[in-house]
C-alpha cells in the first residue's frame, strides 16, 4: 500500500510539470499564425489532431488504470468478506449440530438404547466431517496453497478430526471384550448354583459338570484320604468361627462361666444348669466349639439335613453319589458369599439360614451387635456381609462339603459322639487337652479320664479307617 501511495504522488508531480511546460492556449494561437498559408481545412485538421493528442497525454492512461485496479480489489475484498461470514456462518452452524448429536449420542447411553447410540455416533462423526472440510476450505482461501499442498491438509485435518473418536472406539471395544469375559463367567457360576440348588424332583444330569476349582484334578474320586482331609478343614474352621464368636463375648462382657455352665447342661441333656463347672479357666473355647459344632452336624445323616423329605440316595443310590460328589468338585474352590449372591436360596442358602439361627439366638445377637438386622436379613432370604457371617460361612461350607463326600462315598461313613462320662477310647477319641501322664493309672494316658462333653463327632468310614471324635477329658473322681 505504500507503493502505491508512492507512486501516485510521482504521478500528480508528473502532470503538473507537463502542464506548466504545454500550456494548450498558447500552443493553438501559433500554429494558427505560422500555417496561415494552409488551407483551412488542413489547418482545422492539424489543430483537432494536436488538440486530441494534448487533450490526452499519457498520466491519463495510468491513472485511469489505477482507478480500475482500485475498484477491481475492492470488488475482490468485498467477495473475500462475503464468503468468510458465509463460511463462519457454516462453521456455527456444524458447531450446533454437532453439539446436538453429542447430547444424543450420551442420552443413548442411560438408558442403555443400542440404535439410538448408532445413529447418534453417526451424525457426531458427519458433524465432525464436516468441520474439518471448512476448516480446510478456511486454510485455502487465506494461504492460497497448491493443489498437493491443499491434499494433505486436508487429510491430515481428517486424521485429527477422526483421531481421538477412533481412540474411544477402541477403549469401547477393550472394555466389550472385559464385559464378555465377566460374563462367561458369570454364566459358568451360574450353571454351578444351579447344580447345587436342585432337589430330589429336579436333579441335574450328571454330564452338566462345571470345573471351578483349578486346584482340584479332574480325575479326583471320591476317597477315605480325601474325607479325613476335609474332616481337617471342619476343624480348622469351627476353631476360627468359635474364637471370633468368643472374643465378642468377651466384649459384650458376658459371663463366660455361665455360658460353659449352660452349654455343659445342655450336652448333657439336663435341664438344670451344674453349679460347679467341668471345664477349666482358659478351656471356655471348647465348650463353645462343642455347641457350635452340635448344632453344625444335626442331621448329618440325612441327604439333605431334612430340609426336605429327599430320598434320592435311596432310590438312585448311584446316581445320587455322582451329582454330590460332581457339587463337591464345583464348589470346594468357590467363595460362599459369591455363590449366594447368585442363588441365596439354593440347598446350601437354605443350610446356612437354618443353621445360623439354630446357633445364633436373638437374644445373643442384639447382645454382640446391639441389633438384630444380621438376623432380619437372613430371616429376609439374604445373607449379611458382615465379618461375623463371613466367619459362619467358612464353617458352613466346610460342613457342606463333608457331608457331599459322606454321601459320595460307598458305602457312606457313619459318625458317631462320645456321650458324657463315657470311657475314653483312644482308638475312637481324640483329646482336646493333652494330659500328662502322671494323671493316668500304670503309665498309660488316658486311665482315669472319661468324657466331660464331646467336642466334634467322629467318623467310621467304609474301608475301616476311623476318624477320631474329639472330647473334652476330666478326670473319673471330677466327674
């Protein structure tokens, strides 16, 4: 622009100075003097052409030009201001559209509308499209680049628009692929609930196996050395539930005598509680555990504990045999509060709602807790999650197995409990206490001891094998 301003005062300085040398009044009245011998009508000739010739000299011509570039480039930037309002006015428009999918497409996803989602995502990738063409018809009109360079502009700003989607697309599929693995395996949990919740009516066929136990081979039979095993877990487990059960005793400051006292009468069978108790300061546990215990393994010898008046495993011995010991093989690595959340009425939800409230008195809850909500929610079909019901539910599961390998076996084991007062029988007892030896008759352990209370049952199995019944010993003359 400065140029051209330079240019044009070049100009008008041009035009004055030839003015000033041509002055055209003058220059008309002496040719008229000198050709006056001329004919007039070469004269009049002459005059116009010198006339025409002075009338346009050439600054004329340049400024003239220049006017036209003038008004030819505001002609153009006019057309530029045009077509960048209407450009912009594209750009909000693609702007709101977009923001109109984008709203759709996150209504499609709550609730979840499989069609609605598509056709939003649909228009939010056109809307984006979109822009990235106007934002390249904007780089040409201003950079005015060649036609390659316009290509890959283009498709560079299509990479960008189209980039970040792609990558949500991708997360998308990765968390698609998580879900269907979650899925699968909820779906193979729940072909195993199913297994172990049908009754006598409804059994499952025994080709319906599902291995949840990586740990557990696939060829493991049902055996004697297999039983005594899980006779261990029983043990460990009703330890763990009983001293938990004990030390909230403890700090609801309870009377733990009285409480031995009241258990001993009732192992007893005798409906007033003893004035002095058999057990020792710092044995109040074992009694505990043989109340736990008792109420654990009422029933044991039915096929179901009678919850119900199933005789599978007499009039289909063999079959039977196989569908418990195929639920012990899919259950044994399961968590219990797992499978109950999927079925928490099946046979083993059912066990575990009775047996706690056998064990469980209300009185005793709102004691520990100073509620009764665990109980309302298990008299509800529900199963707390709590520490205390965990803890239970580890000693059901483990009582819930044994008595699936009792009944898969052939013949099934008996169990047996030593009564009070009996004879200790080292063959079939196991103390809880270990004696010294002093305490016995003739160097042997055990003469002069007898049974103060069962602490667990004992078990007979088929091939001869005896798993011991731990007891509770006091001595003969303490009796």
């Amino acid at each position: 622009m400065a140029n051209k301003v330079s240019n044009f005062s070049d100009l008008i300085q041009r035009v004055t100075a030839s003015c000033l040398l041509h002055p055209l009044s003058s220059n008309g009245h002496i040719s008229g003097a000198r050709d006056a011998d001329e004919s007039e009508d070469d004269k009049y000739t002459t005059e116009d052409d010198d006339e025409e010739e002075e009338e346009r000299p050439p600054y004329v011509e340049t400024l003239e030009k220049f006017q036209n570039f003038e008004v030819k480039n505001e002609e153009i930037r006019t057309e530029k201001v045009i077509e960048m309002e209407m450009l912009l006015g594209e750009v909000f428009d693609a702007v709101s559209a977009m923001k109109k999918a984008y709203v759709s497409l996150q209504e499609a996803h709550c609730p979840w509308d499989q069609d609605k989602m598509r056709v939003a995502d649909v228009a939010v990738i056109s809307e984006l499209r979109r822009l990235g063409v106007l934002r390249e018809r904007f780089r040409r009109n201003v950079g005015g680049g060649s036609e390659r360079g316009d290509w890959r502009v283009g498709a560079a700003t299509l990479r960008e628009v189209v980039a970040p989607y792609e990558s949500a697309v991708e997360e998308l599929k990765q968390e698609v692929k998580a879900k269907d693995i979650e899925i699968d395996d909820l779906k193979e949990k729940l072909k195993t609930a199913t297994l172990l919740s049908s009754n006598s009516g409804k059994k499952s066929k025994s080709k319906r196996r599902v291995n949840c136990s990586s740990q557990t081979p696939i060829n493991m039979s049902p055996a004697p050395d297999l039983f005594e095993s899980t006779v261990s877990s029983v043990k460990e487990a009703s330890k763990s539930f009983t001293s938990l059960l004990l030390s909230l005793m403890r700090s609801a400051h309870w009377d733990i005598a009285a409480a031995v006292r009241s258990i001993e009468a009732a192992s007893s069978n005798s409906t007033t509680p003893t004035v002095d108790s058999i057990v020792g300061a710092n044995h109040a546990k074992y009694a505990l555990e043989s109340y736990v215990n008792r109420k654990m393994f009422q029933g044991f010898d039915h096929e179901t504990f009678y919850m119900d008046g199933s005789l599978s495993s007499l009039l289909h011995p063999d079959q039977h045999r196989r569908e418990c010991f195929t639920q012990y093989r899919d259950m044994k690595a399961m968590d219990p509060m797992e499978l109950l959340g999927i079925l928490p009425t099946c046979s083993f939800g059912n066990f575990c709602f009775k047996k706690y409230l056998a064990i469980v008195h209300p009185k005793m809850e709102e004691s520990l807790f100073g509620d009764l909500e665990q109980r309302r929610q298990v008299l509800t079909g529900n199963h707390p999650r709590s520490q205390f019901y965990g803890e239970f539910l580890g000693l059901a599961k483990t009582v819930w197995l044994l008595h699936l390998l009792a009944f898969s076996l052939d013949p099934p084991p008996s169990h047996f409990e030593a009564s009070n007062g009996s004879e200790f029988h080292p063959k079939y007892m196991d103390s809880v206490v270990k004696y010294s030896i002093s305490m016995g008759i003739g160097g042997r352990m055990g003469m002069g001891l007898v049974v103060g209370f069962p602490v667990s049952p004992g078990f007979k199995l088929g091939n001869g094998s005896v798993v011991k019944a731990r007891v509770y010993l006091v001595p003969k003359n303490g009796f």
